[in-house]
C-alpha cells in the first residue's frame, strides 16, 4: 500500500494478502466484479482472490476501514455472485390501459355534451332573432311587391324551397307502374334497410341487386 500526502491510497498487486484477507476476498467466479473494501467502486477481482490492478481510492483510512463481507458459502454446483438481487419489478407497459382510454372517453365525452348544451342554448336566442329578422324583411318585400331589395349592406331577395311528400303511396305506385319505362324516374333508387335487416336475419340473401354491408364501430356504456 503506499499513501501520499493527499491521503489517495493505491492497492499494489505485489503486496501479499493477510489470511483473513485471503478469506474475505475469496471469489467464485473467475473476474468477479466486487466492491473496493474502502470506497465501495466496483472492481474485477482474480479468481484466487487476488487484490485487482491499482486501484485509486481518495480520502478514506485504510486502517479504519472495515473490509467487504464475506461471500456467503456456494451451494453445490452453483456459481455465487454476491451481488445478486431480487428481480426488479417488470417495467410498466407500454401506452395505456384499456381503462384507462375508457374512463377519458367518457369524460371527455361529457364535456362535449356540456358544452353543445351551452352552445346550442346561446345560439337558440341567436336564431330565434334572425328567424324575426326573415318574417319581418318578407313582409317589406311582399308589401313592396319586390322579390329583392339592395342596401349598403346587403340585398334580401325571396327564397323558394320545394318540398315534395307521398300522401297515398298506393295510389302513386299504381300510376308509376302503369307506365314503368315512362315513370320510373318518379321514384328513388333505394331500399329499405329495416326490411333487408329482416331478410338476413332469416338466414336469405339480400334482394337481387341489393348490397349490404355491416361496418364494425365501439360505442362505450358508462359503468
């Protein structure tokens, strides 16, 4: 051992090993690594026991210095590493858990509906005010006798909206079909789906020329 002025110390390979020494470091394992009895770094000790290369420890008393315990004794025909520890714990997984995204969805999910109701509670006054503003600049627009009026605005002009509605589906089908090649065009290309359902429900194909398609979603019920 040789000790300088600044109290560094240094392990020397030549220096012989005290009996208790020789107990205390003994390895198992070809190059263990073990702990400098003085200041704990990890080191790689020879399979015989033998102290490593020089080793720079600062600040700290050989002498006052407890050495490393003792390995525990091996069992047979295993390889004691005394540094062994319990497993950690497994690492957390990666991303979220499903109840995690559930309970979020449903909290967001409820403040969308918070805030549509206050939306759609502000914006009902809004629209009932433009609603009167329309009656109001159609009666102007009736009493004038006028189907546009021009301001430095903008210009209101009259709208017409069609609506057309089946009253007695019998009587319109029975015309349409009188003249199919002529009147087809009177009626939509569609099908009913509630009566598709039903179709394939009884184990039967869609209708000829029909096609049904079932797209899988995930809604999520509150607990």
């Amino acid at each position: 051992m040789t000790t300088g002025g600044d109290m560094d110390l240094f392990f020397d390979d030549n220096a012989p090993l005290t009996p208790q020494e020789q107990q205390d470091l003994q390895v198992h394992n070809p190059r263990e690594k073990r702990p400098c009895p003085v200041c704990g770094k990890m080191l790689t000790w020879m399979a015989d026991g033998s102290r490593p290369r020089k080793h720079k420890c600062s600040g700290i008393n050989l002498a006052s210095a407890p050495l490393a315990p003792p390995a525990p004794p091996a069992q047979e025909g295993t390889q004691l590493n005394i540094f062994d520890q319990p497993a950690p714990p497994p690492p957390a997984t990666d991303g979220p858990t499903v109840d995690e995204v559930v309970a979020k969805y449903v909290a967001t999910r409820d403040l969308i509906a918070e805030k549509t109701k206050a939306l759609e509670a502000e914006l009902a006054e809004l629209k009932d005010f433009q609603k009167k503003r329309e009656a109001w600049l159609l009666g102007k627009l009736d009493a004038s006798g006028v189907e546009s009026m021009r301001t430095s605005h903008g210009t209101c002009f009259v709208d017409w909206k069609d609506s057309v509605s089946v009253a007695d589906p019998d009587a319109f089908l029975g015309w349409v079909h009188e003249d199919w090649d002529g009147r087809r065009t009177f009626l939509t290309n569609a099908a009913n789906k509630t009566a598709v359902k039903q179709r394939l429900s009884e184990n039967e194909p869609p209708p000829p020329g029909v096609s049904y398609t079932k797209l899988k979603d995930v809604k999520i019920r509150r607990a």
